[in-house]
C-alpha cells in the first residue's frame, strides 16, 4: 500500500443506467485487483456514489476497469479529488 503522503481520496459520482445493473457488485469486484480501499453506494437519486482511496496511479487504473466493466451503463461522471486519509482497509458496498 501507499504511505499516506502519497495517498488520494477520489469521490466519483456516476449517472446513467447505473442501479439495479450489478453496479456495486461490479465495482467491489474490480477493485479486488488494486491496492485501493473504499465504499461504493447507491443513492437516492439514481447515481451511485464511489469512493476510493490510493496512489493516483492506482486509482486511475481501478476507475478505468470500472468504465470499460460498466460502459454500456454510465452516461456521465465527475471526480472530486482530495487527499486521502487512511481511514479504508478493504473496499466495500454500503447500503
């Protein structure tokens, strides 16, 4: 893993077909092949809400096997980019 200096905190929101498509399951799925930990969720609106932790690098490598796994489904998205905090062991779905 990554020392904490060199660790970030990506929000993703993505929009689309996103719900009810296996979304969540896809995505705690694909991260199992990256050094990243974090939560991915449904929200209330019909986004679903990511949030992962990493090296840069990794994260945009864990972003991408979500796209390529999922493009039929997303129709947009947006990514806050913060420094990262440590808090995530594992990578998991809330509810």
């Amino acid at each position: 893993m990554t020392n904490d200096a060199e660790r970030q905190r990506w929000t993703v929101l993505f929009s689309g077909r996103v719900q009810g498509v296996g979304f969540r399951y896809t995505t705690q799925q694909t991260a199992a092949g990256y050094e990243v930990g974090g939560y991915v969720r449904n929200l209330p609106d019909g986004r679903v809400e990511m949030v992962a932790q990493g090296a840069a690098s990794e994260l945009e490598r864990f972003l991408a096997g979500i796209q390529a796994a999922m493009a039929g489904h997303i129709r947009d998205q947006s990514i806050d980019r913060s420094a990262g905090t440590g808090e995530f062991r594992s990578f998991d779905i809330r509810h």
